[in-house]
C-alpha cells in the first residue's frame, strides 16, 4: 500500500497519533500531546478538534463508541499505525544520515 500521499506528517499531527495508542477523548490527546513533545507543541482546542476530525475523515483515527454521546473517544486505526510507522522509518532515516555527517542526537536538547 502506497502511504506516500499521507507523508510527511506535520509534528502535530505526529504527536496526535502518538498520543492515541491508547484511546483518548480530546482533551486526554491534548494533555498527551503536550506531555510527549516536553511542552514544546500546545493545541488549542478548536485547532485540536478540528485536527481530530480531518484525521478521522482521513481514517487515520476512528471513533470509539462508548455509549456517550456528549463525550468522543478516538483510536489510532490499523492504517493511521502503518502511517505512522512509515514517518517513523523516514525520519530514521533523516537522522541516520545527519549522523554520517557528524550530526548527534543529544540527550536534554530543547527538541
């Protein structure tokens, strides 16, 4: 399967699929979000919400039904994983080839 035209996810978006390995409803994707890029990358909630849409359209995430109405919770789906993945390999790669050039990833750096 061709995931190309999904690539290269933005860094939000990257944080958004991460953070729902487990199921979350939005406000637990936004505290995660925050928590996983060191408080480096905040979304507000209209731009979260509307992220959460444009990737469940995209069928990168779906809605769980949780007999709540009121309340949507998200899950990464098996293609938003395999997308996932393939922005994972790529940017492996990206850092594989800095390091041949003398570029090192430092621990505590303000990534």
């Amino acid at each position: 399967m061709n995931l190309d035209k999904y690539l290269p996810l933005t860094e939000t978006t990257l944080y958004i699929l991460l953070s729902l390995n487990e199921p979350g409803h939005g406000y637990i994707v936004m505290q995660k979000v925050e928590e996983l890029s060191n408080g480096k990358v905040r979304i507000a909630a209209g731009t979260m919400y509307g992220a959460l849409e444009n990737l469940t359209k995209q069928n990168l995430i779906s809605i769980l039904d949780v007999g709540d109405k009121r309340r949507k919770v998200y899950q990464i789906t098996e293609l938003g994983k395999m997308v996932l993945q393939q922005e994972t390999n790529r940017l492996a790669h990206i850092v594989s080839v800095a390091e041949k050039y003398g570029y090192k990833i430092t621990e505590g750096s303000d990534c």
